[in-house]
C-alpha cells in the first residue's frame, strides 16, 4: 500500500531522524560492550561481531526499502524499533498512523555473553 504524497514527504524527514537514532544506538551499545571490564576480550568481540551483524540486518530491512510503496513497512520497522516518539509521528495523516497503530515498540536490548550471565 502507497502513502499519500504528504506523508511521503514527510516520511524523508521521519527516516533521515529514524537513521541518525538507529546509528547512534549502535555506537552507544557498541561502546558499552567494548568497555564491560567483566569481560574478556573474546567475549567482548563476539558481542560486537553478533550486535553489528544483527544490527546491519536490521537496517537494510528497515531502511533500504526507499519508496512511496514501500514506506509504512519501513515505518513500522521505525517504531518497532522504538525510534520515533508518538509525537513525531503525529505529523503523519490519520490513514497513516491508524496503519502502524498496532506496532508494538521492542527497543534494543544489548544480549550479554554467556560470561556474564553466568557471574549474575
């Protein structure tokens, strides 16, 4: 299903917000991995190596489908990735918000190493 043209126009702003929130996730999550001292340095790699190839995953499917037909799936992706706020999504038509309304948000999580989870 294609979005109007007013929501397309503002779809772009959406996305270029949804992808600046998604990159910093990234490196935030991607720091707090690298400086857990609880960890070793094999532990703390293979979180990076699995965060950022989940993430890129992530990323292509949420934001390289790049047109009008495309848009309320990526939108729903963004909000399920809890990256816009009910706020900035309220620019969007009613026909639009009532289509991602059902959108449950799941933010990110970092997934600790068994090396971890095991000294909890």
């Amino acid at each position: 299903m294609s979005i109007i043209e007013s929501d397309w126009k503002k779809f772009k702003e959406l996305r270029k917000l949804a992808l600046d929130r998604f990159c910093q996730g990234v490196l935030a999550d991607a720091k707090t991995i690298t400086e857990h001292g609880a960890l070793s340095a094999q532990a703390r790699y293979g979180m990076l190596y699995r965060l950022m190839r989940d993430r890129d995953k992530d990323i292509v499917r949420t934001f390289d489908p790049y047109s009008r037909s495309s848009a309320l799936m990526a939108l729903r992706m963004m909000v399920r990735h809890d990256l816009l706020t009910d706020a900035e999504l309220s620019v969007l038509s009613e026909a639009a918000r009532e289509e991602i309304a059902d959108v449950v948000r799941q933010p990110y999580e970092i997934e600790w190493a068994d090396e971890i989870v095991q000294q909890d």
